[in-house]
C-alpha cells in the first residue's frame, strides 16, 4: 500500500470512529478495533480485546457521564509507522445523564458545584493501526485536574548540572 492510500484510510477510520462517539453508537466505535486490540485510557487501567474495551467504554455510552462531544483540534498521521494522534476537547452536558448510585450521583453534584453542568475537558488520542487498518491500540492521555502519579513511571535522572547521558 502507498503512502498517500494508508494515510487516507487512517485518516478515514478516525474520522467514522470520532463521529460514532458522537452519535452514541458503541457497536459502530467497536467495529474499529482489532482482536488483539488494546486501550489504555489514561488512568492506569488497561484494556485487552473488544470485550474488555467494550466494557470500559460503556458507562459512558449509557449516558452515565451525560451527553458528550469530542471536538477534534488536531491531527498528526504517520503512515510509515501506522499511527495517528488526535487532540480533542471532551465536552459534556450533564443535564440528561443517567445516575447509576449514590456515588455517581454525588460525583455529579459535586462536579456541577464547580464547573456546572457542561463543561469540557482536553485530551489527546494516540492510536495504532495494522495493516488493514482495525486500531490495535487506543492510548489517551487527558488534562485531568490533577495530573495522576505513579511510582512506575519514575526513574532517577541526573542532578542539575551534570552531563545529560542521552545528550553525549
């Protein structure tokens, strides 16, 4: 496959797979997703094969988060490589969600109190294709409030001042 082909049917699978998020349609967004896809979504979990992804994804496709919008900003193709990212700001609207609890249902109020009932969020999508172009791995990396620590990404890096081993 040339260059300008793949770019094109990347280009062609994140476009139908952003607008069947924002149609509501979790059957059309699985259709994008290979076997032995994987999803990261950023917040330390990992979700291997279309049951498990499928299973992430719906609480929010049962409304449990309200009404939402993605609204892409960005877009970057790397079609030797097969992989794209999208930047996005997640919007939501709060006024016909679903409540699933009491502790969704005070999630919600708190987050109204603060931000209101539509608010928005941004995030970036990095994903990987094969070669038929099914997305094998959905990584996305979001500006929550806070930004979330783990200890296993640490590692030890050279006090100020001394020579950078990657630059030598």
């Amino acid at each position: 496959m040339d260059h300008l082909s793949s770019a094109s049917m990347f280009r062609n699978t994140i476009d139908r797979f952003v607008e069947a998020f924002n149609v509501n349609d979790l059957n059309a967004v699985m259709m994008f997703f290979a076997d032995d896809a994987v999803y990261k979504p950023g917040d330390g979990t990992e979700h291997r094969g279309p049951a498990a992804i499928r299973r992430a994804f719906e609480p929010q496709f049962n409304g449990a988060f309200g009404t939402m919008r993605f609204d892409e900003h960005d877009r970057l193709i790397d079609d030797v490589q097969r992989k794209a990212a999208i930047r996005w700001v997640c919007r939501h609207d709060l006024s016909g969600a679903k409540t699933f609890g009491v502790s969704q249902t005070l999630q919600r109020l708190v987050v109204s109190a603060f931000v209101g009932r539509q608010f928005g969020w941004e995030g970036l999508d990095v994903f990987h294709f094969d070669t038929s172009g099914k997305i094998v791995g959905k990584y996305t990396y979001a500006n929550y409030g806070r930004p979330l620590l783990r200890r296993d990404l640490g590692v030890a890096l050279p006090k100020a001042g001394y020579p950078n081993p990657l630059q030598t």
